[in-house]
C-alpha cells in the first residue's frame, strides 16, 4: 500500500465515522474514539506529506528523519523566513 492509498483509506475511515458518530452518538463512545484516532493519525500522516514551504507533494524515502521540504531550496528559503519573523 502506498502512503497515497493509505490516507485516502483512513480519510474514508474517517469519513465513515463521523457519520456513524453523528447517527448514534451518545450509544457509541467507541466511535468517538476511533473517529479521533483515525483523525489523529490522518493529521500526522497527511502533514508530512507536503513540503512545508511551497506545499508541493513529498516522497519519503523512508531514511532517517521524515523530510519536510521538497528540496534544498524550499528548506534554506523556510529557515531565512523564520529568521526574518523572528
Ligand atoms: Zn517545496
């Protein structure tokens, strides 16, 4: 499975389980949990998915630290704009 199907499997999942959350409410805290569950887990494979500075799609090569810029560029342009504002 590949990071992409992965998060399109958990957004359906996360999906499902508003719904159901929203029918049965007060009858099912499990629900609940796994909606937030899977809403967490979503956030944090979704938010590494994307370069932090131009948003463009990142490959992970599964080494070391997860990237967050798609490029050399992008991070040395993050960093002088973090300084900028401090
Ligand atoms: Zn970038």
């Amino acid at each position: 499975m590949t990071r992409n199907e992965l998060i399109r499997a958990l957004r359906v999942t996360e999906a499902a389980l508003w719904k159901a959350g929203n029918l049965l409410r007060d009858a099912a805290p499990d629900v609940l949990d796994a909606q937030q569950e899977v809403a967490r887990i979503l956030r944090a494979v979704d938010s590494s998915e994307k370069c932090q500075r131009c948003g463009c799609a990142l490959v992970q090569t599964g080494l070391g630290r997860p990237k967050r810029y798609c490029s050399d560029n992008c991070r040395k342009y993050a960093y002088a704009e973090k300084r900028q504002t401090g």
